[in-house]
C-alpha cells in the first residue's frame, strides 16, 4: 500500500513490513477487524475517519493481502465486510506489542484510557505480544482476547481469518 514512498521493494524487511503496516489508519482499521467490526459503517464510526480516508487503507489491506471482503445481507441488499486473512491475523504480534509498548512507556489520558492482551486459555494479562507469560502458550488470535476499558467491561475475544 504505497502512502508516502514504495518501501516495498526495499532490502530492509522492517522498510517492507512498515510499507504495509506503517500507517497508524491501517493499524487502527486492523484493530476494529480483530474486535469483530469489520462493517465499513461500523468502523467508520468508531474510528471516526473520513470516508475516503477508511475507503484508502481498506483497499490497501486488501491488495495486501491481510483483508478479504466477504458479503452479506443487509436486509435487501449485498454488502460487504472485511474479514482477516491468515496474513493479516499473522499481524497480531505487532498489534499487540504497540498496545504493550503504548501501556508501558505512555500516560493515558484517563483511568479508562487502556487496553490489554489477555490469553483467553489462561485468563491471564500477558506482558509479551506472541506468548503468554502466564503459561507459555503461543499467543493465536483464536486464543487471545483484547479488553478496551473504553469498550467493554469484559476482554473481547478477537476475530480469526476467515
């Protein structure tokens, strides 16, 4: 997804990577498709974005490859949602470790200002994004839940590819 230069033919793989996920948008839309909201209505108003700006980075997650589109019925008519692939669920550990890093080394700007990994096999908080430090089990998206104290009161378990 080329947003400021194309790093994707770059011989650095962080230059690579970073083409892709680089974009705190992109981040941002892979958060609400691991929360389950992979409808654009829905992650247009939690994300409180531009349409044209959600529309971009849902293309580039797609020609990337992390995203599918999937139809459904909306009462009438076929829309479509976005559904992670198994490259894009590959990307939890990053995901997980910018909302470690974020909880350790920045203030929150309120008491529910925070968000952390729980291993849903343990129901333990972990401090490592790829495994539980509770237990050493390897974190998966189908065993990992999020809990955003500005979401929910309960961690949410997290969406798997399609």
């Amino acid at each position: 997804m080329v947003l400021r230069s194309d790093w994707s033919q770059r011989n650095c793989s962080m230059a690579r990577g970073l083409d892709i996920l680089g974009d705190p948008w992109s981040m941002l839309v892979l958060r609400e498709v691991f929360f389950g909201n992979g409808r654009f209505d829905a992650m247009k108003s939690r994300l409180a974005v531009a349409d044209s700006v959600l529309t971009r980075r849902l293309a580039g997650l797609v020609e990337s490859g992390l995203l599918e589109k999937k139809a459904y019925d909306d009462g009438g008519r076929t829309r479509q949602e976005y559904v992670l692939t198994p490259k894009g669920e590959d990307a939890l550990p990053v995901l997980n470790a910018v909302v470690m890093w974020a909880e350790k080394h920045l203030p929150a700007p309120s008491d529910l200002a925070h968000m952390y990994v729980i291993h849903s096999g343990c129901g333990q908080r972990t401090g490592s994004a790829d495994t539980c430090t509770g237990c050493g089990e390897r974190l998966t998206a189908a065993n990992t839940s999020w809990h955003s104290l500005t979401r929910t009161d309960a961690p949410v378990q997290l969406a798997t590819a399609a």
